[in-house]
C-alpha cells in the first residue's frame, strides 16, 4: 500500500474489528503508531475501561489521541507517516450528533447542524490522508449499535456508504473474519 492509504472496517459488535484493524497497522511498516480513541468517560466504568484501554496501548508502543469529537484537533498531533487508527466513527457520530444533551439542545434537532459536521469531517479524513501513510477506520455495522435512533441509523449509513467510497479497502468482520468488500 502507497501513503495516504484508507482502509474501512465495519462489523457488528464483538466481531473482532478493532483487533484486526491494530493487525493491519502494526504489519503495514516501522513508523508511528497512532490510535485515535473517541470515547469519552461519562461514568467510573467507562473511565476504567479508557485507563485500560491506554495503558494496555501503551505497552504496545501506541500513541494515542483522545478526541471524542472535533477530529480536526487529532490533526495537530500527526506527524507524517504515521499509522492511524481511528476507532471508531460510532461513538464519534454519537458525540456529535447528540451534543448538547445536557440542556437538552441536541445538534440532531438543529436544522444543518449535522451537515455541517460532517462536512468537516470529510475535509477533515482528507487533510488526515494527506500527512499520514495509512487511515484505519473502523466502526459498527448501521444496525448493530446501541443508539436506536432513526437519525443515528441514517447517519451512520450515509457516512459508511462514503467511506466504503473512498476507501482504498473496506472490510467487513463477521466473528473474527474478515471479508474484502473493496
């Protein structure tokens, strides 16, 4: 694979599409390893899980970017050539979409408001693909998620259908297989 290269992983929840999305970016070469994370620690397990997540992260040699939504911010923090993988577009379009929950002033009822942020993360993906050698995205299948949000659902499927588009390879995970789908 050539610089600049995306790959897109999708797969139902516990399908194995994290571990194998690390595979690819631990064989694709020597240089940086980055993992951009989105979840945000809204209680004690969560914060947990993230602590675990990062230290066991570390010890794997990754640098990681905590950017749970704003992912131009993960730009700032790349260096070029890195291996990126951003995990995942789920728990980032749910910090979107629902931003402003807690004034109960959420961007999903906001006329644009979700256009716009999509918008930018296209622009953003392609600023991304410009610096780094690999872009590994991954994220639950539409249906296969914990929000059943009709707006979510259709988001999520607007935004998989481009990256697939885009996408030098996309891959599904069915228990631990993966299957070329580009």
């Amino acid at each position: 694979m050539a610089r600049g290269q995306l790959v897109f992983i999708s797969g139902g929840v516990r399908s194995g599409k994290s571990a194998y999305a690390e595979t690819i970016v631990r064989t694709f070469g020597a240089t940086r390893k980055v993992y951009i994370a989105s979840g945000q620690a809204h209680d004690k397990e969560m914060k947990e899980r993230i602590e675990r997540h990062q230290l066991d992260r570390l010890q794997d040699d990754w640098f990681t970017i905590e950017q749970a939504n704003h992912m131009e911010k993960a730009i700032e923090k790349m260096q070029p050539h890195d291996l990126v993988l951003w995990d995942c577009v789920t728990t980032w379009l749910a910090n979107e979409l629902y931003e402003g929950w807690e004034t109960n002033n959420i961007c999903a009822d906001k006329a644009g408001c979700m256009e716009a942020k999509w918008s930018h993360l296209q622009k953003t993906i392609e600023q991304m693909l410009n610096t780094v050698d690999l872009l590994t995205i991954v994220s639950n299948e539409v249906l296969d998620d914990f929000v059943r949000d009709e707006r979510y659902q259709a988001w999520l499927g607007k935004i998989h259908m481009w990256l697939v588009e885009r996408a030098d390879k996309a891959i599904e995970m069915e228990n631990g297989l993966a299957f070329r789908r580009k």
